[in-house]
C-alpha cells in the first residue's frame, strides 16, 4: 500500500519551536507499506517511483500522517470506573477501582472490557499502550488474545497484589510469581506481544512480593517493569509506614532491584532529590498522567524542571485511564500543557507531538520499531484531521503554520481528529467503527 498525505515525524526531542531538524515533515509525503512495516518514506514523487507498478495507493491528502500514539500507562479494566467521584486516590482504589477489579475472575467479562478498551485506543490513534490488567491470570490471558488478535504492539501485565485489598483481588507472592511466569512463557514475545512484571505498587505488595517481583526482573531483564510511585501525600505516608527501612517510597523499589531502563513508575509526581537522582542515575522512567493527576487532586508534575536538572529524568506520558478521565493522547497533553502552564513553564506543540510518539517509544525502548515514520519500521500509523468539528474547521482558517494546526490539534482535538489508524499496515479504525 502507499499512502499519501502530510508526513510528521520526529527524529530527536525538540529544542525550541523552530528547531526544524528535530522532525521531519513532507507536505506531499509518501509512505510504502509492505509486510507491516514502513518500507519507503519521503517526498510522495519519490516513493511512488520506488513502489512501482499495481501497488494500491490511499490518497489521506490533506490530512497529516503520523506515527499512532502511544500511552505509557492504563488499566484496562478500569473502563467502567472512569468518572467516578469525589475521593483520592486511596480512597478511590478501595470504593471504586479494587471492588471493579473482582470482575475480572471472570474471564468472559475480561475479553469483553478487553475488546471494549483496544477498539478505544484504535479509536483515538493509540496504537501501543503499557497497560495493567487485574491481578487474575485471565484478565492478562483476556488482553493478549485481543491484543495479539489485532496484532498490536502491546506492553500488558497480570497486577501482583498480595496486601491492602480485598482478599478476591489478591495473589500471593509464590502464585504472583508462577502466574506471571506462565504469562510470560505464553506471551512474551508472541508476535507483538510485550510482557510486563507489575507490582501494582508498594502499599499492595508485602516485602516478600517485593522481593519475587525482584527475582522476575533478575530472571527476564529484558522485560518492562510498572508500578506506581509518589502519586498522593497519604499514599507516601502509608508506604513510608510499611517499609521503615527504606530511605523514601522509590528506595523501595530501588531495595528489590526493581528500578532500571525498563522500568516506569507512573506518576512520581512528589518527589525528593534524592529519588529524581536514582531514577536518572538507574534510567528508570516517569511516566506523567496528567489527566488523572488532576482528576484525584494528586499533584502537578513538574515537566521542565524533571526534564532539566542536572540529572534529568527520562518521561513518558499517559492517559491512566479509569484514573485519567480520557483515551484520547491529544486530550491528555492539552490537560498536560496547562499542567506545565500553572507551573509557570511550556511545552510547545512539537515537544508534545515528539512525547506522544518517538518520545514515549524512546521511553519504552522500542524506538526502534515504532513511534516514527522511519523506513524499516512497523506501520503503526495514524490520519489526523485538523478539520474534524466546526470548532476546528473554523480556528483553522486563521492557522498559520504547523505549529498553530498541531497546537489546535492537541487543544481541540480528540478521537473525532483520527481519521484512519494503520496497525502492522491494516487498516483498523475504520473497522473499529463499522
Ligand atoms: N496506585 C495504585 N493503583 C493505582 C491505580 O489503579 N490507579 C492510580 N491512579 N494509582 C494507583
Ligand atoms: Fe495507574
């Protein structure tokens, strides 16, 4: 296939607002797709002269073409809890999201919610997210069938929980331990399948959880590791509590060998020194859940200045839906711009087109194979439509540049902006919605 449209792509973290090398951008851009991967790039003349005769061409012109979203942190079987009111966070696990997650012993209604979740992300351009399932093996077994099924590049974990919850949404740290292990033998590495060891956070995991999860990491270091951190002032006092020892809440993680490039911690809004330095120094990742930060009053995650002390953290974004209040990645860094804004700071539009795509893939470690539209990459690829409402089709009569349509994009836009979402090189919005 050959697509045709508004190519954007980044190759580096964008400096300043006119730091034209760090994307690339084609106004009539091409893209050869064969076998699920990008095979050519560049100025549309170009490719098609590559791709020969009998190729089957989409002309998405005016539309930009960009590489899908990706969202660093989600929990899938949250969807029918988002929006709920009035509590933080700890409050909220316990009357809302831990008495949700029961249902998911039920392995029917985890295919279900699973089927439900994916079909959003590709809904609103999200084609790789790092999500948490229940602590049931089927809940985990539910999300890769359907992950894999629609062969996307997926990061998804069975939540290892063995204290502070309901005794139905507890494992224990031996069957922690061998469920995620036959998890991983199963799925890891099954076509696009990535597994991911995930305590859920220090308050649900005794130390000797802690300590199997440990051993997980030791025994498969090439796998992502999530968890939570720093999100709430009660919930660092209640984990400060439970391990004495530990000099602050990420020393408990560092303790179990759990910190490293693979590793993200949502959240880390609340942060001492100290513990911003052993994630840079251990490459570990925070991941900023603007949406939901703001929705359970947790906190504002301090973006530039992460970004800019002398060792500076590696950042991902993400929606933490049912924490987060929304799917869309655009909505998530419009909360996340004012976010940064009450801060007194910015991130321009291309800095945050760059952290939804090559910028998070970069904090994944799969750079590599997705989040640009490099040649040699997978087709994961999305159709974005600066005209989808009234609203944005009349602010983009007096837009000037790509600057101003991408920042309309993100202010305005949600899954209504997605036009089309390759996936491996399928069209898969378009089926989504029929
Ligand atoms: N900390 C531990 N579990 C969760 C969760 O499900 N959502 C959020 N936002 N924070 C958590
Ligand atoms: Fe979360």
């Amino acid at each position: 296939t050959l697509l045709r449209g508004r190519t954007l792509s980044f190759v580096r973290w964008p400096e300043a607002i006119d730091d034209q090398g760090a994307w690339s951008y084609e106004e009539d851009g091409g893209l050869l797709l064969r076998g699920g991967k990008i095979v050519a790039a560049g100025a549309y003349a170009d490719v098609e002269r590559q791709a020969g005769e009998g190729v089957a061409k989409v002309d998405h012109r005016p539309h930009l073409l960009v590489p899908g979203f990706i969202d660093a942190h989600a929990h899938f079987p949250q969807m029918q809890i988002i929006a709920s009111y009035g509590a933080e966070l700890l409050e909220w696990l316990n009357t809302y999201t831990f008495p949700e997650e029961t249902r998911f012993l039920n392995a029917q209604h985890g295919r279900r919610i699973a089927r439900l979740f994916l079909d959003e992300m590709i809904r609103n351009g999200t084609t790789t997210v790092a999500a948490y399932c229940s602590v049931h093996k089927e809940s985990a077994e539910a999300f890769f069938a359907e992950s894999h099924d629609r062969n996307m590049l997926n990061i998804a974990g069975k939540v290892m929980m063995d204290r502070n919850a309901p005794g139905e949404l507890t494992d224990t740290p031996q069957s922690g331990y061998d469920d995620t292990k036959a998890l991983i033998a199963e799925w890891h590495g099954k076509g696009r399948q990535h597994y991911a060891i995930t305590p859920r956070f220090a308050i649900t995991s005794t130390p000797e959880q802690m300590e199997m999860a440990g051993a997980l990491a030791k025994e498969f270091p090439e796998l992502h590791i999530q968890t939570h951190l720093s999100e709430n002032h009660d919930e660092i006092a209640f984990t400060r509590e439970l391990y004495p020892q530990a000099e602050d809440y990420a020393g408990v993680y560092e303790h179990y060998g759990l910190l490293g490039p693979r590793t993200l911690l949502g959240h880390s809004i609340h942060l001492a020194e100290r513990e911003a330095d052993i994630i840079s120094e251990t490459g570990s990742v925070a991941v900023f859940c603007p949406t939901s930060n703001l929705f359970l009053g947790s906190g504002l995650f301090d973006y530039q200045r992460f970004r800019r002390r002398e060792k500076p953290l590696r950042i991902a974004a993400a929606t933490d839906v049912g924490g987060g209040t929304n799917y869309s990645m655009l909505r998530t860094m419009d909360e996340g711009y004012k976010v940064i804004a009450l801060q007194g700071e910015k991130l321009n539009p291309f800095q945050s087109f760059w952290q939804i795509t090559r910028g998070n893939a970069e904090a994944l470690s799969i750079a590599d194979r997705v989040g640009t539209l490099e040649a040699g990459t997978e087709a994961d690829i999305i159709v974005l439509d600066s005209r989808a409402t009234p609203v944005m089709e009349l602010r983009m009569e007096t837009v000037k540049s790509l600057a101003e349509e991408l920042f309309l994009l993100q202010t305005l836009g949600d899954d209504r902006a997605v036009r089309e979402v390759y996936v491996a090189g399928k069209p898969s919005k378009s089926i989504v919605a029929a």
